[in-house]
C-alpha cells in the first residue's frame, strides 16, 4: 500500500505543477481541483499515518454543498471533462490519479 501512496503522492504533485503552469483555467474549475487536491492529500496522510483509513475516506463526502457532486472521485471526473479539449495533459494526470484512487478504494 505504501508504494500506492506514493505513487498517488507523485500524481497529486504532477497535478500541482500543471495547474500552476495553465495560465487559461476558469476559476470555478480551478478551484474544484484545489479542493480535490486538498482532499486527497489529507486521505493519503491519514493512510499513511493508518489512523481510521475509513473515517478519513468518509471525511471526504462530508459538508458539501447539496448541488456538488457526492466523492472526490466525482469531482475529478467532473473537472476532467471540463478540461479534455482545452487541457489533453491535465485530463490524462487526472485520469491517472482518479484509476489511483479507485484501485485505493477512495
């Protein structure tokens, strides 16, 4: 699991690194993916740290706005779809990093 972790861990940085590099990114979508970003770092401490890998995966879905979509899976699928004719190369990290998740369990 470990060697999961930190791959998902080197996916989330490549993520990082290309929204910081997309000048052309809406807001809305910007900020959906620094939330998702956020969120999964704190699953993957939390699975690393093996305190209540659950409870940290169930946090996840908690306090969300009625209209926003129900995990953090859904989430990224959403933003990936925004971006997969204007942004092919963060699409493809997404993808990459929403496959990671769901082999976790996430």
């Amino acid at each position: 699991m470990a060697d999961s972790i930190e791959k998902l861990k080197a996916i989330v940085r490549e993520l990082e690194d290309e929204l910081h590099d997309l000048v052309a990114v809406d807001d809305e979508a910007a900020e959906l993916l620094h939330e998702a970003i956020q969120e999964i770092q704190d699953v993957l401490q939390a699975r690393e740290r093996d305190d209540s890998a659950a409870a940290a995966a169930e946090s996840l879905d908690e306090d969300l706005p009625s209209d926003s979509p129900e995990s953090v899976i859904e989430r990224l699928q959403l933003a990936a779809h925004q971006f997969e004719n204007s942004h092919p190369t963060l699409t493809g990290i997404l993808s990459r990093l929403i496959d990671g998740l769901g082999q976790m369990g996430i």
